[in-house]
C-alpha cells in the first residue's frame, strides 16, 4: 500500500515538477506562447504571471519582467527576439475562437 504524502514531500514534490515544466519550456523555444494558448489556455506569460502572484502572497514583491525572466530564463526582450515569430492568421483566428468566452 502507499503511503501518503506528507505536506513537506508534497510542495518539493511540486517545486520540482515546476522546475522540469520550465526548464522543458526553456527547451521547446520552437513552440510559440500562442500556441500553448490555444492548446492548452496557458503561456510562459501566464506561468510568470502565476509565479508573481504567489511570491506576493509570501511577501515578496516582484516586477513583471523579473517573474517573466525566472519563467523564461533570460530577459524576456531577448527571448521574443531570439524565438518568437509573428502569429500566424490561422494562430489569431484559432486564439480568437478559443477565448470569446472570456
């Protein structure tokens, strides 16, 4: 039988499931944020974004771009002009029906 997981194992647990989905986020710099978004409603943005909030509920304050370069591992300017391409009319219209909901 298993044993249940404690809290302590349970947050390292997280944080390093965390650590691999950045760093495979890292790696994949061929799959475009907007992708991510219509696939699966989420982006490099949103995850910095979820890491800003939650350092501020532990009483840590970071700016945007400090969370997006954790999440993207260099500034994020260079990121968009190192890997980012311009959104296809087919990316837009596919983001577009995914969010009308919103």
């Amino acid at each position: 039988m298993q044993q249940p997981m404690d809290d302590a194992t349970r947050t390292a647990v997280e944080a390093a499931a965390f650590r691999r989905l950045v760093e495979h986020l890292r790696a994949r710099t061929d799959v475009q944020n907007i992708d991510l978004m219509n696939l699966a409603g989420f982006c490099r943005n949103c995850l910095s974004k979820w890491y800003r909030a939650e350092a501020a509920e532990r009483g840590v304050e970071l700016e945007d771009l400090e969370a997006r370069e954790i999440v993207y591992g260099m500034p994020y300017g260079e990121w968009k002009a190192k890997h980012q391409a311009p959104a296809t009319a087919e990316q837009r219209a596919a983001f577009e029906a995914s969010h009308r909901h919103e």
